[in-house]
C-alpha cells in the first residue's frame, strides 16, 4: 500500500523542524509551525488530569505537546554537527553495503525504551541484554551519517537522552575546560550519566596516555554502570583492512612508510575487552560516498 504524501513538508509531519544556523556548530530542533497551538489535547496547560488508584488528581505531562517539547531538548543536547542535521535513518539510506548494518540499529531502536526505560523506576537491564555498537570502516562510508541518524530517532522518536560526542572535539574541551579551573569529571559528567553517547572517530588523536585515561574513563564508567555506548571508528580488527596513516620521516630521502593500527591495538586490551563486551563490532566497508557520483549526493552529503 502505497504511503500518503506528508501534509507538511517541511517536518515532513513530525511537528519537529531541524536546521542549523548561519555559524552555529549544531542541528538544532524547535517545534514546527504546524504543530496547533494551544494544544488541542491539554488547551495549552502543558498538562493532562488523571486519577491514581486512589482517587486523587493526577498531573501528567501532555504527549502531545510537552512530552514532545522534552525530546527536543533532548536533541538539542545531543550536539549533532551541522553537517548531518538531515540524518534521520529512514529506509532511503538502507542500501546493499550497509543492510546488515541498518537491520541491526532498526532492531536496537525497537528494543532501547524497554532497555533503558528512561521514565521509569524499573532496574536496568542485565549487561547481556544491554549492547552499544562500534561501527569500523574505511572513510566515507556512512558511519557517522547512520549514527546522527540514530541520534534522532533515539531522542525524538523514543524520547531517550543522547550525547553525540568528536573525540577530538572532547579532548579540545578538556583542555579549555583545564584553563578554565574545571577537572575532567565535571566536563565529562553529561557523557557519564545520558542513557545513550556516541563517540565519533573513537582512536583519532595522538594516542598519548592522557587521551587514553580519558576514553578509558568514559569506557568504565559506563560499563561499570550498565549504560550503552556506540561509536564510529576508522580502525578495524584486521590489519588488511585497517585505516592506513603515513608515518613522517624528518629524512625524505627515506622509502615512505605506513602504519596500520588495529582498533585493539590503537586503544589497548582494557578498553577493548570491555567495548568488546559492551557492543555489537560490525564492518561497514564499501566505496568512499563522497568521491560517489552526483546521483548520490543526498546521501554523500552527510557521508561520515
């Protein structure tokens, strides 16, 4: 049965407008205007009366205006680049090269709110029920692109908090953060404590053993807390296949040389044996979407 074309194009029926600013580093989300306002549900009160068990009023948030304006600002929170402020992981970015790869977020998505279960009391799950994903592969195969994806619809759609975090971007902050009299935990606490981070480009840097404590810290804290982490990385588990880095030489005379980490190498056992037991390790291999043709620059806009 073929789908209706969506009344407003511009939110494409959400009640949710993404875009990002002249300048601004950021996607940002706001109501759309087609959203109703007042809201017809609560009239604007931001409120729905109910009665609990035993009779008495019952304040909950309206789902239709204030839940919606809550996973907004989760969005807002998320950090999401600019650049991928049209990631939304829809079926137009399943292809061959990442179906195995996109059936297996659509599967995390369907299990994360009874996992995490962010309005809840309820205990969270058990570490075996509760998988991240670190998604390898070379440059420009669409890692980042289906993660932001994920971002959304975690934060919009499920109404579940997301740190998308540059690792790089990270280890800038701590050092402005450092300047500015703050310690590491206090830069990092909003990475601790969402019930979803991305770490984009997990093993960019120097390697140098403060960079390793900080991502060895974020790693353990999470894992000693049940709480999910994915990320994206250029590094893979083989040598064959593995992000290949020039290594300068002060002699040019010398033969050009090349070096070829593997993620278990570029982070060290400890991280990698709990990453490992953390998330699901998927390959996403395939041809560089920004080098693709002009057919495919929807997707190669956003490529990661």
């Amino acid at each position: 049965m073929a789908q209706s074309s969506p009344t407003c194009l511009r939110c494409q029926d959400t009640r949710v407008y993404v875009r990002a600013g002249t300048g601004t580093r950021y996607a940002q989300a706001q109501l759309c205007d087609c959203a109703p306002n007042p809201c017809p549900t609560c009239r604007g009160t931001g409120f729905l009366l109910t009665l609990d068990p035993q009779g008495r009023d019952l304040a909950t948030l309206c789902p239709d205006c204030e839940r919606l304006k809550q996973r907004i600002e989760f969005y807002n929170r998320c950090r999401i680049p600019r650049r991928y402020q049209h990631s939304r992981l829809t079926l137009a970015d399943q292809d061959s090269e990442n179906a195995e790869v996109f059936s297996l977020l659509e599967s995390m998505l369907r299990g994360l709110p009874h996992q995490v279960r962010p309005d809840s009391e309820q205990e969270r799950p058990s570490a075996d029920v509760l998988k991240g994903m670190v998604l390898m592969g070379s440059p420009g195969t669409g890692k980042t692109h289906l993660l932001t994806g994920f971002a959304y619809r975690a934060t919009i759609e499920l109404g579940i908090s997301c740190v998308f975090q540059g690792f790089t971007e990270l280890l800038s902050e701590l050092r402005q953060g450092y300047s500015d009299g703050k310690s590491d935990i206090e830069i990092i606490e909003p990475h601790l404590q969402t019930d979803v981070l991305i770490i984009d480009d997990l093993g960019k840097g120097r390697n140098t053993a403060w960079e390793l404590s900080i991502l060895d810290t974020l790693i353990t804290e999470r894992y000693n807390h049940h709480r999910l982490i994915m990320a994206t990385t250029n590094y893979t588990e083989r040598e064959e296949d593995t992000l290949r880095e020039r290594v300068l030489s002060r002699d040019r005379t010398e033969t050009e040389q090349y070096l070829a980490d593997t993620l278990r190498k570029r982070v060290g056992e400890r991280i990698y044996s709990r990453l490992r037991e953390m998330c699901y390790f998927q390959s996403l291999q395939g041809t560089d979407r920004r080098l693709a043709p002009p057919e495919a620059e929807g997707f190669v806009e956003s490529a990661d």
